[in-house]
C-alpha cells in the first residue's frame, strides 16, 4: 500500500456498456490505492451492465464508496454526471496523464475514433487524445465486423492502448476470479503499477 505522499496525482475511468462491468468494479477496488482521485464518467447502458451483470447500483454523481473500499479510499472515487461537461479532467489543461475505458463498447470505440461527442466520456478521451496523454481501452464485443477492426486500427494508429478483454488461459487460469485478473493484469501493467495479479508465462506453477 503507498503512502498518501506516494500517490499519484488522478486517473479517468470511464465505464461503457461492453459486458464485464466485473473488471470495473474491481479495477476500482486497486485504483484508489495509486491515485488520490479516480474521476468516473460511466454511460447509461453502463449503469444496466452493471445492475445486469454485478448487481451493482452506482451513485448518478458523487463519491462512489465501492463495497470494499476503505473510507479513505472511498473518498478518492467520485462519479461524474456524463453530460457535464464542466468536470476538470474534460479539459486540456487540467486533463490527467491516464485514462482507462473498462469495459469499452464497441459504440465508444466508434465515437471515439471518429471524434464524435455525445457525452463527457467520448469528450475526455478525445482531450486525451489531442493532448497525446495515455489512453487505454478494454474493448469487448465478439464476433468483430470490419466497422470494429476499423475503428480500433485508427485508434492503435493514434496511439491508443487496446487491451482486449480476451483472457489467456495459459498460466494456470482456472477459476473466474483467475480471468477476471488475467485482464485487470494487462491493465495495471500499462498503467505502470507494480501489483502482480496474474502469474507471468514461466513463473512456473503450471
Ligand atoms: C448486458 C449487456 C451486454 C452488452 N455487451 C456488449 C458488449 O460486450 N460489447 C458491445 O459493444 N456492446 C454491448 N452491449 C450493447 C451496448 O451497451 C450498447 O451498444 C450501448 O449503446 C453502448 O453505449 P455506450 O457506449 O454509451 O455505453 C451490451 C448491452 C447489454 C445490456
């Protein structure tokens, strides 16, 4: 655990409505132990994912205490209405150094590689793009038409980071748990945070 000292200054999640609302919430339970603020933006259909798929309820705006949170924790996570505009990290000049969208629709990738504002999710990462800040996305959707493997190659073409919520299974995964942190590793692993989640190929163990 780092020291408030430690912290890093804030991070961007945005959650779309791509299945896996599991590798949010629990990307949210590690992220405010690294940033001193988690700003999230989430889309509508996010919030049906979410009550669909974890059974989860979040807050329209405000502080998100995330059922394993500490309330110190707790505090750093706050939700932000998707149509407001005025929030920090929707500007360039205040915009943050990172920012993760998990899990990301295939509609998200789409708005986002061709520029298209229909709320403050597309609009913060298009500021992260035009300030060449880090972007990473958690597509999901399967089969992929061409509309998708376009959009995403535009998007890898400017310098985005597509992690596929695709998990291996050669390391020993064999509980859902294992898959859920096969991903959440390639995740953390482009945010540069040393947590080991997820046994590495030839640590041995299976
Ligand atoms: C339970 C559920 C699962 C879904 N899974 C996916 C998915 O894996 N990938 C995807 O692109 N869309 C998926 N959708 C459809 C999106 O939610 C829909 O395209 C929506 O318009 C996305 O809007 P957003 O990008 O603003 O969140 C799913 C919808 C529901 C209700």
């Amino acid at each position: 655990m780092e020291t408030e000292l430690m912290l890093r200054h804030s991070i961007t999640v945005g959650i779309s409505g791509g299945s896996g609302a599991v590798y949010a919430v629990r990307l949210l339970e590690i992220l405010p132990r690294y940033y001193r603020r988690v700003n999230i933006v989430m889309s509508n259909a996010a919030r049906q994912v979410l009550a669909q798929e974890v059974d989860v309820v979040a807050p329209a705006a405000g502080a998100w205490g995330l059922p394993n949170a500490t309330p110190e924790e707790a505090e750093r996570v706050l939700i932000w209405n998707n149509q407001n505009y005025n929030a920090p990290f929707a500007s360039g000049s205040n915009c943050p150094d990172q920012m993760v969208i998990v899990p990301c629709s295939m509609s998200t990738v789409a708005s986002i590689a061709h520029g298209i504002d229909q709320n403050l999710m597309h609009h913060a990462a298009a500021v992260m793009l035009k300030e060449k800040k880090q972007l990473i996305l958690v597509p999901r959707e399967t089969p992929l038409s061409a509309i998708h493997l376009r959009n995403m190659l535009t998007l890898a073409e400017l310098g985005v980071t597509l992690v596929p919520a695709m998990p291996g299974f050669y390391s020993g995964q064999s509980t859902f748990d294992d898959l859920i942190n096969f991903v959440l590793q390639k995740v953390l692993n482009q945010l540069n945070i040393d947590l080991k989640l997820s046994r590495k190929w030839g640590e041995g163990g299976g």
